[in-house]
C-alpha cells in the first residue's frame, strides 16, 4: 500500500541547507496497521506531509495506494484519506453538512453523499448529532467526525495524525475501539502518527521508529521491546543502599546498577527469578528491603535506548514548514 525509497526531504533555512528527512525506505502491506512514531523534530510531520501529497519530495520516489508521488499525485489524494491533526471542521456547519460536503468534493452524489454520511455516523457513534453545529460536539465526538471526514469517500488508505491528542483517557480509548473497528471490518490500511506510547503499543501491527530525518528501527511492540534488555527492578532498602548495589551487581545478567539515595536500580534478564536471590543475600548481610518495583520494557524505553531521549521530550522541531526548499 506504501513503498518509499530513499524518500527524502531538505529545506533552506536563512541560507543554510536542512535535511528534514534523510532517504528513509520503507513499505507498507494492505491491511497494517501502522504507527510512526518519533520525537519533535524528528521529520515524522514532514514524511506525513509527503505522503499525503501536502509537500513534494527533494529526492527518492513513493507508491501511495498504488499511485506515484510525484508523477500522480491526483491519484494518491482520491485513494487516501488523512486526519490532520488540527482537526479541519468548521465551527458552525452542522455534521451533517459537513459530512456531505466532504462527500461531495470527492464527487459523490448528494443521495451517495446523504447514505454514506449516515452509515459513517451509525459507525463512529455520531447518529442523532446531525444537526448539531460542530462546535457544540465533545472534543471526542469532534474527533470522531474529523475521521467521519477521512473517510467519506471510502479510501483503501488513511492517515492519522495524532488521532486522540487532547483527549481524555476514556475519549481516547473509546476512539481505539473505533479504529480497531474500522480496520477489522473494512481491511482499511491505516498510518498512524502518535505522541502516546500506550496508544501505538495497542493499536498498531508494526512500529516505526524515526529520529533525525531517519529510521532507527522497525518491528511490532514487542520485536521493538525485547531489544531493550531485561526487566527494570528498583529496591529501596532501610539503610546500606551502596552495598546492597555491591550485591545487585553479582545477579547473573545484572546490567545499569544505579544508587539514588536508598533505592537500587538496575536490569536483569528475569527481574521475578533474581529478586528472590537477591533478597536472600540482602538478609544474610542483615540489609532490610522495605519496598521493590520490578516493570517489563516498555516502549519508552525503547525510546531512550534508540534515541537517548523519551518520546515526550519537547525538543522544537526545525522550522521546515515555513521554508524554502533547497534544490
């Protein structure tokens, strides 16, 4: 459904020359889905923008739904549908309205229109809010009709952008459901782009990870997991947190011992089959354990692992949108 090679883009800024996005390949099968993810700055937005025909690449070429990039980029808009992340509804059309608007610039008939607005709004639990204007509508519910709007004209393809952001947790979670869904019952092929980790690690098949206008990894939630090793256990002690490293230390595997105050922190293999271990040499050094935390990888820290920085870091992202492309 997406094939880039090489797919790059750079900008001129003040002069100098910026490499947004450095050549990144990658594919896409019918039927994924699949979350781009990477921090601020990181050319995610500039590679969605690319694919969505919204900014045309310096070099390498993409298939999008069968469709070139650059030599038919018409094709790719009929056979997409894409989410901004800004939502895109005006705030006092009606969904209805707005839904059949939407309908009609892909050059539905009003009646095909009015029946796809409907079957669109029974799906994403819109009915009965038509006539609604859409800045009445709960930040859920606008979401819900920003995806009714990606969609109305029924794409093999669709791109999120950051799909739930600003949403509370239920609205959130009730929009997963909506996506799972859709691909489950329609085989759409969706890309999607997310700053919440819990929400890629649930929804998405594969992950792709890119940082500096490159990918630095790719593989499901779990593939992506197991390279980071071990599990992660904190111990806090009542006192002796130095030699209750020492200890730590001599676990088989024991990798990253820290002290931080009375708490030690390090990863071994099996966190469940060491702890017992080490709690029998903390007893027989008269060393009391007050409290211990052992957590599985999470994709955060396959984040800081690939990147040495969270997802979440605010780091600006370079003023690409705004500048001139370099030749």
């Amino acid at each position: 459904m997406i094939t880039a090679r090489g797919l790059a883009r750079q900008f001129t800024v003040r002069g100098r020359t910026v490499d947004a996005v450095k050549g990144i390949d990658f594919d896409v099968a019918a039927g994924e889905l699949v979350g781009f993810l990477g921090p601020n700055g990181a050319g995610k937005t500039t590679t969605l923008r690319m694919l969505t025909t919204l900014l045309r690449p310096t070099g390498g070429t993409a298939t999008v739904g069968g469709c070139d990039l650059l030599t038919d980029p018409q094709g790719v808009r009929r056979r997409i549908g894409y989410v901004a992340q800004g939502g895109s509804t005006w705030p006092d059309s009606r969904v209805a309205e707005e839904i059949e608007l939407q309908a009609r610039l892909y050059g539905l008939s009003r009646a095909d229109a009015r029946r796809r607005g409907t079957l669109l709004a029974e799906q994403l639990d819109l009915a009965g809010l038509d006539q609604r204007p859409a800045k009445t509508l709960s930040g859920g519910q606008r979401r819900r009709l920003d995806i009714a709007l990606g969609l109305v004209h029924d794409p093999a393809l669709v791109f999120l952008d950051e799909p739930t952001s600003g949403l509370d947790p239920q609205s959130r979670a009730n929009l997963w459901e909506h996506v799972r869904r859709m691909r489950a019952e329609q085989g759409m092929t969706v890309f999607l782009t997310t700053h919440y980790l819990d929400e890629a690690d649930s929804l998405c098949d594969r992950i792709l990870v890119t940082d500096h206008g490159t990918i630095v990894a790719e593989g499901t939630p779990d593939e992506l997991k197991a390279r980071v090793t071990g599990d992660a256990v904190a111990v806090d002690v009542a006192d002796r947190a130095a030699e209750a490293a020492e200890l730590a230390e001599q676990l088989p595997g024991a990798e990253e011992v820290t002290v931080a105050q009375d708490t030690v922190r390090f990863r071994v293999p099996r966190g469940d089959s060491a702890l017992p271990e080490l709690l029998r040499a903390l007893d027989g050094r008269g060393i009391l354990m007050t409290s211990v935390q052992i957590n599985r990888p999470t994709l955060d820290d396959v984040f800081l692992s690939l990147t040495g920085r969270s997802l979440r870091d605010s780091e600006a992202a370079p003023p690409a949108m705004e500048a001139t492309h370099a030749a």
